[in-house]
C-alpha cells in the first residue's frame, strides 16, 4: 500500500491567521489515487523543528512525505534548509529554475507590480535546493516543487500558497503518483435519511463482519434532516467485488431497517 505523510509548515497556520486547506487538498487526492495518508503534522517556521520532523517522517519509511509552506525569499522561509540538512546535502543554484525565475520577474517589473528587476539575494534565494534534488517548475507563481529521494521515501516541498499547490499537483504529481500504485483502490458513498448513526452503527457491523476488507465509515450530516453518507472502500484484489457486494448488502438492511437510501456519489476510483 502506497503511504504519504504531509507536514505544513507556518507560523501563520499555528496562530490561526491562515486557514490550512492545503493538506485538505492533498489528502483529497491522494484518497482518489489510492494512497493512505498517515498522519498530517502542522510546524512553526522553526529551523530546528522542520529538520527534525522530516528526519522522523522519513524515518517511517512513507512511500511520499509532502510538505507545503516556507519556499519563500523572506528570512522565516527555510523549508529547503531544513530538508537540505535533514538529508545531509548542501544546498546549490539550480540554473534552470534561476532562469525561470529571471524571466518571471522581469515580466512582473514590465506589469508594474516590482521596482526594479534585479536578481537580489533576496529573489536568487529561491533558486537555491538541495544538491540532487528534481525541480518542477511553478506554472502560476515563483517556488517550484522540490523533490528529494531518501532511500525509499520521496521528499515533495511545495509551497503555501493554494492555488500553486494545486497548479503543480496537477501538472506534475498526479502522474508521479499514481506510477507507484500497485493496488486496485475503490470507493463508494451511500446517502441514507432516516435512521441516526447509533442506529445505522449495528447495520454497518453486521456487513463489515461479513466483509473485512471492506472499511465503512459513517459520516453524519449536520443539516435539518436525519441524514448520513457512508463510504465504503477497499485496497487490493477483488476490492471492486467486495465493495459493490457490501454496498448492496447495506442498501439492503437500511432499508429493511425502514430508512431510506436516498442517492450515492460517484465511485471514485481513477485505477479501475
């Protein structure tokens, strides 16, 4: 089974002036592709820590660890310098992404929205990762991703801002994903009114007794109706049959139990 890790990083995050709805975003995607996400970790902008909690995701031995945050040229960004100690190698310009980065910003002096167009240590910084790491280049802003192998994990830096997250996920990661999913990964959503969850509970324990690979999960609505989503999925051989099997099982008892089953998502499984 493919696993990830994801660490935000930010002081903004921890003082609740930013909202993070990035590892919201990545874990969305990687539920589609199929990879368990095991833990997400929120970080200050704190050398020491970042450094020190990569070398323990890394330690875990997760197939991705993702991070977001902390790409910038300000003196608190300092995510690549903690991954760049964390592996142990020496930061380095990397002349392509310095390139990129000359041209974005003589365009942002031609549109007015900078002073002068002059590589300052400030902007060069942003060329700067760790010696052998892979650069993809950002489609719709400055920091690219970054990528660095440690034996058997993968190490992403991306940065904090959302909808660059989203524009090099979708460029770049989502095939780089899915190259490592080995295993059929499906999905099934069922929307009941009606019965509450403590009553739906013994209908979910009697078809997941009969269905082990299959997890259930019950997600309450809190709307004016009685109403639930339950999700059903399962990883590996014959997952698709035991999903479907599962999911018509509980149809089924639900409406047995005089509830109501009242529409379902589409099966969110891109692998099939």
């Amino acid at each position: 089974m493919t696993g990830m890790e994801i660490i935000v990083i930010g002081n903004e995050v921890l003082a609740g002036r930013v909202q993070d709805t990035n590892s919201h975003y990545i874990c969305s995607q990687a539920a589609v592709l199929g990879i368990e996400v095991k833990r997400v970790t929120i970080i200050p902008d704190d050398l020491e820590i970042i450094t020190s909690v990569l070398r323990e995701a890394v330690s875990r031995k997760p197939d991705f660890v993702i991070t977001t945050g902390g790409l910038g040229s300000t003196y608190d960004d300092m995510t690549l310098k903690a991954l760049a100690s964390a592996v142990n190698r020496p930061l380095e310009v990397n002349l392509e992404l310095l390139k990129d980065l000359e041209k974005k910003f003589e365009l942002i002096y031609q549109m007015g929205r900078a002073k002068h167009k002059e590589m300052t240590k400030e902007r060069k910084k942003l060329a700067y990762v760790p010696k052998g790491s892979q650069t993809f280049l950002n489609p719709v802003g400055l920091a690219p991703a970054t990528m660095v192998q440690i034996e058997e994990t993968k190490v992403i830096s991306l940065p904090g801002f959302p909808q660059e997250v989203k524009a090099l996920f979708e460029k770049y990661l989502v095939s780089l994903l899915k190259e490592t999913v080995k295993e059929q990964y499906v999905e099934e959503c069922i929307t009941t009114e009606v019965l509450i969850e403590s009553d739906l509970s013994p209908l979910i324990d009697q078809v997941r007794e009969k269905h082990p690979q299959v997890w259930i999960k019950s997600q309450p609505q809190r709307d004016q109706k009685i109403t639930a989503k339950i999700y059903l999925s399962a990883r590996g051989k014959n997952a698709d049959a035991a999903v479907q099997t599962a999911k018509k099982e509980l149809e089924e008892k639900i409406t047995e139990y005089k509830g109501k089953v009242i529409g379902k998502t589409n099966q969110n499984n891109p692998l099939r």
